[in-house]
C-alpha cells in the first residue's frame, strides 16, 4: 500500500513518525509524496497546546476530504491529539479510520494493513482496547519540520516551533471547533499510560537531512509541572539503555549521520528511572567514541538534574558540542511555585554561572512562558531583569495555553490573551537587543560551522550551523563567496564571520575538513 503522512509537533514526535514509516516500509508498503496515489493518510498530531491541537485537527480535516477522493481509501491519527482525545476524535470525525495513541506505535502496520502485527520495541499502551491488534477502529463511511504531500508557507515560529493555526471555513471550521471544545476524561495516572519505546532494532525511515539524526534516549516523564499534559500523554519516564543507544548512534554514523541529537522530555534524567548513578555521562563518553560522528548535541536538560558530571563530560568530550538547552519557563519565584517547577531564581542563577565556570565558550538556549495564571507585571520585570543579567544566546517564549488535565487549570486563566502576547513581545525584543550586540560582536572572528543546504527561501544561497546553533530552532549561517565544491550538506567548514543581522550570520569559508 501507499502511505502518505504528515508528522507534526516536535522532534520526539518526528521520531515516532520515522518509527511508524520504518515499519510500515519493513512490512512492505511504499511512503508517497503524492497525495492522490495514497492507499493510506496519516497524520501524526500534537497537542501540547491550543494552537498545535488547532493545527492537528485542521490537517485532519484536510486529510479526511483528501479520503473522499478515493474509494476506499484509509485515514490513520496518532500521536498525542490521538492519545489525549481518542474518543472525541472517533466521534466528532467518523472519516477517521483508526486511532493510535502515543503507546501504540508498534501497533501502526495493524492500522495501515488490517493485519494483527507488533513491531520491535519495548512495552505497549496499558488498559488499550483492541481486538487483535491493539489498534482501536472508528466507524468506516504527515528536517524536523513538518513531514507533508503538500505545500504551505513555512512560518518561523522562535516561541513554540510550530506552524501558525490555519483558518478555515464552512464545515471544516464548524468540525474543528466542536472536536476542540470537548473535554476528555482525564487518564488514569499510572493506570493507563503509555509503555512504549523503540529500540536500536526498530526500524526508521529518517525525514530529516542525511548529515543529522534525532535519537531518543528515553521517553515519558514523571515531572508534575503545572502547565505540562505530557506526562499524562506519553507516561512515566523510562530510559533505553546505552547499549540500545550505542548501536544505533553505530547504524546512524554509518549512514552517513554526522550530528547526533539526543532527546526525550528530560535528557538529564537519563538512568534514574533505572537507578543507573552518572548514566548520562557514561552514555557521552560512549557516543564520543563513535566513528563518524563529528557533533553529538543534547537537547531538552532540566535545572535540577544537571549535574557536575554532565557538566564536566560536556566540558572534556570533543564531539559533544557546548551547548546547555535548559527550558526554565520563568524567574519569578512566586510564578516558578505556582507552575510547581523545582528552584528559584538564585538556584538558576548558581546553576549557570557553574555552567560557564566549567564550560567555557558554552551556548546557553532557554524558554519561557509568559502569561501563567496570577503572573503579573513584576514578575514580567524579574523575568526581563533576569534575562537581561543571564545573557542567554537563544531563547523563546510560549504563551501560557490553559490545558485541561493539567493542574494549572484549576487555576483562573486570568492573563488576557492581548495582554500575553504583549508579555511575550517585551520578552523577546529584550532578547533581540542582547543577541544583535553579541552577533556583531562575532564579525571577524573563524570558527567552523556544519553545512546544512540551500536556503529554503533561496535555493542559491547555502546555509549552515554553528556548533552553538541546532537545527530548526536556532538561527543559522549564511554563507558568501562559496567555492561550490566545499558546499557539502554535512561537511565541517572553516569560516570567517563577516556580517551579522539581529539574529543570524554571514560567514566567508576558509576552507574544508
């Protein structure tokens, strides 16, 4: 059969996409990029906030009219729209065909084929109903980007990495805000989440560029920050071991992967779930001796489980880049207590400075939320006063989005939305002024960038990445004056920084590795 898919949300849920189309190819069925040749649509959805579920039911939508089209063809949703709200869904659009939760992903060749089919990993969805399968059927009748068949704009979204909601009209509006504005059932907490984890044997069909590849080291978290569905979307925190890890990383250098980036809710975590003292940087030092690879970039730290020895194992290892991904959400301390976030504003501040004490020439990348209940303009101020005094190198900002399942939404969403986005603007146009200074502080300076390809705005002009800089998230470099033989997607260039905007630079090479 031919599938066409579209993966939204964030580079975890990419990975579960490019599990799910490595299944489904092992199985023997082809991934299109042709919408009207596809047996079978699939979406992959978020639901982390309003304007990503807004964004997944929308591409659902777009996906069920595709279905019309074609006898007999099939519509799949997973991910964590399904797992949050799998009954509305199958309710509210009887054009979907099957629906898989975040645990089930072994269970995605059932859902495509009809056949009775698990795939390698490691645990399933408890308490999922299912008749053969595992695979909850509804009535008959998609670089870390978004993985599509066809085109959109593409919107630069520096808060939350997602696309802008798309309005629609008619039926498709009216269908839209019904299935939103239904409340599930909250899960059980513990009694029905997700078990699920791929592993070095799982097969993937990787969506990003050939020179870098996400692996995820765990999945789940057992965290209850105030704002956050996801331990109640994805389950309890459970790591993969480094042997699993280990080989992978082997099977990805040897086709041809050069960036190694390594993810799950909270990468710093890595082995307690386990009782595995110092795992993380065990696992470091083990990646480090891959061949092949020339960056290995951690992703998704926490404030309160980064430890010296993560610390010092980033310090001395040469691949892993100096590069600290610490969401803190804010730095008022009444904010931090109420999001039920471990530290305060002197904690974080001991933190960092021990990280550029140990770390020198670190990249220290944060995100904040601005607008959480009872947040108000003093704690906007102590959170730019912060910024200001921390001098971070990347940062974004989420609005606060009222979640049901959550426990901040017992809470009064008191912060007007008008008044959020303001917040969010002072936020980041107090960033923008710090990274304009330290940008053109960089011109004249040579360093080596990793290319990552044309620019998606203009074919003719190549770009590539500071090992302070990931991909999709971060700004990029610009090159000029390039011989068009050193321009290899992957290939470390020496550069001289010649020019900077607010955000991004332009370099000169100097030459290749």
């Amino acid at each position: 059969m031919k599938i066409g898919f579209v993966s939204l949300g964030c580079p975890k849920n990419l990975v579960d996409s490019e599990v799910m189309l490595g299944l489904a190819e092992q199985a023997g069925h082809v991934v299109t990029t042709e919408a009207d040749g596809a047996d079978v649509l699939v979406v992959n959805t978020c639901a982390f906030i309003d304007r990503a579920k807004q964004e997944s039911i929308d591409t659902i939508l777009e996906m069920a009219e595709l279905k019309k089209q074609a006898a007999g063809r099939r519509l799949v949703v997973t991910g964590c729209l399904a797992e949050r709200y799998r009954e509305e869904l199958r309710k509210e659009i009887p054009e979907i065909d099957a629906v898989l939760g975040t645990g089930e992903v072994g269970d995605f060749v059932a859902a495509v084929s009809g056949t009775a089919q698990r795939a390698s990993g490691t645990g399933s969805r408890e308490g999922a109903s299912d008749d053969a399968s595992g695979v909850e059927e509804a009535p008959s009748g998609l670089l870390a980007q978004p993985l599509r068949f066809y085109k959109r704009d593409p919107i630069r979204d520096t808060a939350a990495g997602l696309a802008a909601e798309q309005s629609r009209s008619g039926e498709a509006l009216s269908r839209s805000g019904a299935a939103l504005s239904r409340q599930p059932a909250a899960p059980v907490f513990g009694l029905d989440l997700p078990t699920y984890i791929y592993d070095a044997d799982t097969p993937r069909r990787r969506a990003t560029p050939a020179h870098y590849a996400y692996v995820k080291i765990a999945e789940g978290c057992d965290y209850k920050c105030a704002f956050c569905i996801i331990p109640k979307i994805r389950g309890h925190y459970r790591s993969r071991t480094v042997a699993s890890i280990v080989a992978e990383a082997r099977r990805l250098a040897a086709e041809g992967v050069r960036e190694l980036l390594l993810i799950s809710q909270d990468t710093t975590f890595y082995g307690i779930d386990r009782g595995e003292r110092g795992a993380l940087p065990r696992l470091l030092r083990a990646l480090n001796e891959v061949e092949g690879l020339d960056w290995i970039r951690m992703l998704y730290l926490y404030p309160t489980t980064i430890t010296d020895e993560v610390i010092d194992a980033v310090a001395e290892l040469d691949k892993v880049c100096k590069y600290i991904d610490l969401p803190l959400q804010h730095a008022s301390d009444p904010v931090l207590k109420r999001m039920k976030r471990p530290g305060t504003r002197a904690s974080y501040e001991r933190l960092l400075t021990n990280i550029r004490a140990r770390i020198p020439d670190v990249t220290l990348r944060t995100t904040f939320i601005a607008g959480f209940p009872g947040e108000t303009e003093a704690d906007v101020d102590a959170l730019v006063d912060f910024i200001s005094a921390i001098g971070f190198d990347h940062l974004g900002v989420f609005t606060y989005s009222h979640e049901e399942g959550t426990s901040a939404f017992a809470l009064p969403d008191d912060v007007p939305p008008e008044v959020k986005d303001v917040r969010q603007a002072r936020i980041m146009e107090a960033q923008k002024a710090l990274v304009a200074r330290r940008q053109h502080g960089r011109v004249g300076q040579q360093t080596a960038i990793m290319v990552d390809g044309p620019s998606p705005a203009h074919e003719w002009v190549w770009r590539g990445r500071l090992a302070g800089q990931a991909p999709e998230i971060d700004p990029v470099v610009y090159l000029t004056d390039a011989d068009p033989e050193l321009l290899v997607p992957g290939r470390l260039l020496d550069v001289e920084i010649v020019g900077a905007d607010e955000y991004d630079l332009v370099a000169r090479p100097l030459a290749g590795r």
